[in-house]
C-alpha cells in the first residue's frame, strides 16, 4: 500500500469516526470514567505486552506488542483526548514499525521456504533483511519504551487531572 493509499484511508476512517460519534450522540458515548477505565486496560495490555517482549524477544511478542499499540493509537484517537497526542503518535509509530518487521519476517520466511537453488542470492536477501528488521526493532522499542514507561494508573492519572501526556 503506497503512503497516499495509508493518508487517504486513515482520513476515511477519522471521517468515519466523527459520523458515529455524531450519530450516537454525546450521551450514548457513556461517561468520562468509563472511557478513561477502558482505557487504563487498553494501556495495561500494552504495558504487559512490552515487559513480556522486553524480557523475551521473538516473532509472536513483538506481534502482540503491534497489536496492543494498535489498540492503544486507536482508543485514543476515538476518545479524541488531545493532550495524548504524544502518546497516539507514539503507538502509531510503534505498531507501523512493528507491522513492517512481521511483513519481513513472513517475506524471509517464504524465500527460505521457496526451494530456491541461488544460495548466495537468498543470503544477501536475508542479511538486507535482517539488517532492516533490526533497524525497525530498534526503533519499536525505544519508542514503546517511552510509551508504556507509566504505570496504568499514571497514565490515566493525567487524562483526568487534564495534565496531558
């Protein structure tokens, strides 16, 4: 998918975003506390998801870890909560990079399948790959690190306080 193909189908689903919030209406949304509870869960899952990958790195954790992120960017753009925006960057960086690094996980994984008899060529392919995954895992990491560095509780602390993130 080329950027523009991502921009315009992110701008579709803000739009699409805004035409359910204008169509339940304010009072159907539910109330703050609610919001701020489902997203203290949201944010505890991907806390979890990061200390497990920390502590042990493969392929499947740094999957979950994509997904909660994804979880995460979206819960706070739907909560529409403007002094997170750090934060909905942060998880938006994080679950992308992570997206690419489990594309070439897959792509490595077919080429290494694929019977191919060009060793040498399938070696230059797998070292460009592995030197962009390393890359991009790199920095996933340093980006979730700064992301689910609060405990739950802190990072819902300063969305009540209005404080910001």
């Amino acid at each position: 998918m080329c950027s523009s193909d991502l921009t315009n189908a992110r701008g579709h689903c803000k739009e699409l975003i805004g035409q359910v919030r204008e169509a339940l209406g304010a009072t159907a949304l539910g109330d703050i506390d609610t919001h701020i509870e489902g997203l203290r869960d949201i944010y505890r899952k991907g806390r979890r998801a990061f200390q497990r990958m920390h502590k042990k790195d493969s392929a499947a954790r740094r999957h979950e870890l994509r997904k909660q992120a994804k979880y995460l960017r979206v819960a706070l753009e739907v909560i529409d909560v403007p002094d997170y925006e750090h934060a909905r960057e942060r998880a938006g960086r994080v679950a992308s990079w992570l997206g690419e690094d489990h594309d070439l996980a897959v792509l490595r994984d077919r080429i290494g399948r694929s019977g191919s008899k060009s060793e040498s060529g399938d070696e230059r392919w797998f070292r460009r790959i592995k030197d962009r995954q390393e890359k991009l895992q790199r920095k996933a990491f340093a980006k979730a690190e700064k992301l689910f560095e609060e405990k739950p509780k802190q990072f819902v602390a300063k969305l009540r306080s209005g404080d910001g993130h």
